[in-house]
C-alpha cells in the first residue's frame, strides 16, 4: 500500500501541482477507505483538514469544498507595481540590494531580499 500510495502521490504532483493535488488526494484516500493516521503518516496532511474532508464526503457535500475560494495572499507590492515596473524599465537595477532601495524609495515599502527576488522574478 504504501509504494501505490507514494507513486499516486508522485504522479498527481507532477501532473496537478501541489496545493489541490495534496486536497484532492486526501478526499479520493478518504473515499477509498485509506485511514486517516495513514493519510497523514503519508502526506503529511492535518488532522483537521482529513477530519474536514471526510464530514464532508459523509455529508456528500464535496462540492462546497471546490467552490470555496482558496485565500492567496497579495503583496503589498502589487499595488505599486506600475510604478516599478516603469522605473525599472528606464534603469534595470543590477542586484536585488539596488532594486530593494529604489522600491523602497519610490513606495516606501521595505522588503527583504527574498520577497525582492520573488516580486522581481514573477516580472521577468
């Protein structure tokens, strides 16, 4: 059981992506009678989240769960980001540490280099 398990895991990853696959995966283990402390053993789901999922298959009620609109944070960035693009486009900065104070300096917001890096990588 646990090599089918790891290799349906492996397989829904490469082909969905993370987040849904990781719900969608619980809720068909939970259909198909896998334990909930083998679930979670697994892939590493919560306790909660299985207990959600599997009182919501009991109360056929699925449906709601896919038309919840999953939260996805948005940067404060976002806001700004016509206004750094422009910016950018006249004078691309060299570094991170360069572009992490000419946004500073045009919005006022200071960001750590990570979060710098993934705001400049999503634009490029």
């Amino acid at each position: 059981m646990n090599y089918a398990l790891s290799l349906i895991i492996k397989l829904l990853e490469e082909k969905i992506g993370k987040r849904p696959t990781h719900q969608i995966l619980c809720i068909l283990l939970l259909i198909f009678g896998v334990k909930r402390v083998e679930i979670k053993e697994q892939i590493g789901a919560s306790p909660t989240s299985l207990c959600k999922y599997d009182k919501l298959i009991r109360e056929e009620k699925l449906t709601e769960l896919f038309e919840a609109e999953l939260y996805r944070p948005v940067s404060e960035l976002e806001k700004h980001s016509a206004v750094i693009e422009e910016d950018f486009a006249k004078n691309p900065p060299k570094t991170r540490s360069e572009a992490r104070e000419r946004i500073k300096r045009l919005t006022g917001l200071e960001r750590a280099l990570p979060n710098i890096g993934k705001f400049l990588k999503k634009r490029a």
